[in-house]
C-alpha cells in the first residue's frame, strides 16, 4: 500500500511537470492554477468548479488560466492535500474528514445530527462567524478553507440487510471515512467501523469484506455502490461539507483586486455547485430505484441521534474551543428546526 501510494504521488508530480510544460509555452507565461477534486466530470462539484474556472478566466485572464482535474488526475484527496499545502497545486477539494487530521476544529462538522435540518446547515454554513475559526485553522500547515460545498446528507446503504434501527447495524462491517469521529459514530450505533479510503469501496462490497457503507445518493449512481446494495435508509446521520482549500501563500501573493475577484469566484462555486446538488440528487434517485433496484428506506430517526448524542459531550469536553461554534449552530437548529419536530 505505501508503495502503491508513492507512485500515485510520483505519477502526480510527473504529470504536473508535464503539464506545466506544455502550459507555460501556451500560456505566455501566465500563471497556471491548478485545482484537483475526485469526482467525475457530471458531478455537481466538477460543474462548480468549471463555472468558477471559466469566470476566473474571464476576469483575469490575462494573467491566470484555471484548469480544474477531476476523478483523482492528481492522485487521492490525501495527495491534493499534501499537493496544495507545498504549491505543487494550487486548491484542492477535500472531504471534512481528511481535514480533522489538520485541525481538531473540523471534527465538529463530523458530528452526527450537528444539523437540525437542511436549512439550518445551510444557514450555519452561510455563517463567517461559524465557519472562519476552522476555515482558518489550517494556516500553519501552509493552506486554508476557501468555501464550502454541499455534500447532501450520509445515510447508510447495505447489500442485502435493510437498516430501520440502529439494531439492524449489529455484527454489519461498514465502511466509514477515515476520521477518528466517524469510528466512534459507529461504535455508538452498534456496527463495526472499516475505515478506508472510498476508491476502495466498491471492490470491498463486491467482495463481501464490508456490509455497506454510509454516503450521498450520489455514491450509489456515479459510484456504482447500488449495482451491489440494494437499500438505502435515510437515518440522515451527517450533514457534512466537502471543502475547497487554497494554499496559502498564492491566496497571501494574490493583489487586494485579484483576491476581491477570487473570493466573488468562490461565491459563484458555491451558488453553483448548491444549485446542480439538488438536481443531482433527484436523479440520483430516480436513476437508483428505477434502474439498479435500490430500495429507499424512511427508519425512524430518533433512535440513531439518541445514540449518537455521547459523542456531542465527548468531542465538546476534548475541545472546548469549539463550544462557542456549536452554541451558534444550535440557535440555527432552533430557527429552522426539523421537519418532524
């Protein structure tokens, strides 16, 4: 494995240098910025990141050229990461769950049911003053969180088990993301925690060495997770965000103008990316019921945050810094409070 890992980061590097290259002679010497996500080229966050790209070029293209490389061209979100904190690339997509391996900040966007509703997440997130002291978290390690982008909510998906309670999940091996909060999640709701990299996902299941995993509905479509499970059950467990980071020191040599125009890119791959979440969402849907035979469940969700509310207290009572960031998402929840409630 750490073989196979250095020659994904040297295969990264290599196409880098080729890449840059071919650019800086097609460029004129513009500067060329490079930004790295695992998705495929339909996914709502490839379709954001081209929206920002094409308006970055609009606006400044006389001196930047944004090329955006989707499906891990890159290497892992892992490799963009190191990739962006040294300036080989300059942004990256990463999951919430790598970025709590930089700063315990991030661990409270993997709480389990941290949101209320979809409308309370989306409000937090909109929020600078719940979102800046983690965002900002990461400035030693050389990058920091730009914006946020919509990653839906995490549910638990199985080949052949439905889940409606938390006791269905007993002596089931499920895929969780590799974030000491997500193992403990399932510990709470009686499963066994496989942690792994999600490239791996589909051949474990396939190969009976996980029961499920939890992700978006997306996963089961783009993924292909639903030609092998075959129920979905929306506990709606996490609501957790996707994350574009920059590396720091091309944001801090950007000019106040140019940074100005970034930051309104930024927003534009936000409202984007929001926007085609929906839509993907329902196709998803539709696409996985009707085409791979997935059957959506609708369990009873009390039972699975009774469980999993310890894990407030503990994450809480390890980092009180961000008891002041949780005490605002919960007005939020107040404000937009559940459906059911």
């Amino acid at each position: 494995m750490k073989a196979r890992k250095k020659w994904t980061v040297l295969l990264a590097v290599m196409l880098l240098a080729a890449v840059c290259l071919a650019g800086c002679g097609r460029a004129e010497q513009k500067k060329i910025v490079r930004i790295g996500h695992n998705q495929s080229t339909n996914h709502p966050t490839h379709i954001g990141l081209a929206a920002f790209a094409e308006y970055i070029n609009e606006q400044l293209g006389d001196k930047y050229v944004v090329e955006v490389y989707p499906s891990e061209l890159l290497g892992s979100q892992t490799d963009m990461v190191q990739l962006t904190q040294t300036g080989a690339i300059d942004f990256c997509v990463a999951s919430n769950a790598i970025l709590e391996t930089f700063s315990k900040n991030y661990e409270i966007f993997n709480l389990p049911y941290l949101f209320a509703s979809t409308e309370a997440y989306h409000a937090a997130m909109d929020d600078a003053n719940v979102t800046e002291p983690i965002f900002n978290a990461t400035e030693k390690a050389g990058f920091k969180a730009v914006t946020w982008l919509d990653a839906g909510t995490r549910n638990f998906y199985t080949v052949d088990k439905p889940i409606n309670s938390p006791a269905d999940l007993k002596g089931l091996k499920i895929r969780v993301q590799q974030s000491p909060t997500n193992i403990e999640m399932m510990r709470l709701l009686g499963g066994s925690a496989n942690p792994m990299g999600f490239g791996e996902v589909y051949t474990s299941l396939q190969a009976n060495i996980i029961d499920g995993a939890e992700n978006n509905e997306m996963a089961l479509t783009d993924n292909g997770h639903g030609d092998v499970c075959k129920y979905y059950s929306y506990d709606m467990h996490q609501m957790v965000p996707d994350i574009l980071i920059g590396n720091l020191t091309f944001l801090e040599e950007l000019s106040a103008e140019e940074l100005a125009i970034f930051e309104e890119g930024f927003d534009l791959l936000n409202s984007v990316q929001r926007e085609e979440w929906v839509k993907a969402v329902e196709n998803a849907k539709d696409k996985a019921q009707n085409e791979q035979g997935v059957t959506f469940i609708y369990p009873d969700q009390e039972p699975f945050k009774e469980a999993c509310m310890p894990l407030h207290d503990s994450v809480l009572e390890s980092n009180p810094d961000i008891q002041p960031i949780y005490d605002m998402i919960q007005e939020y929840n107040t404000l937009y409070p559940s459906v059911e409630e």
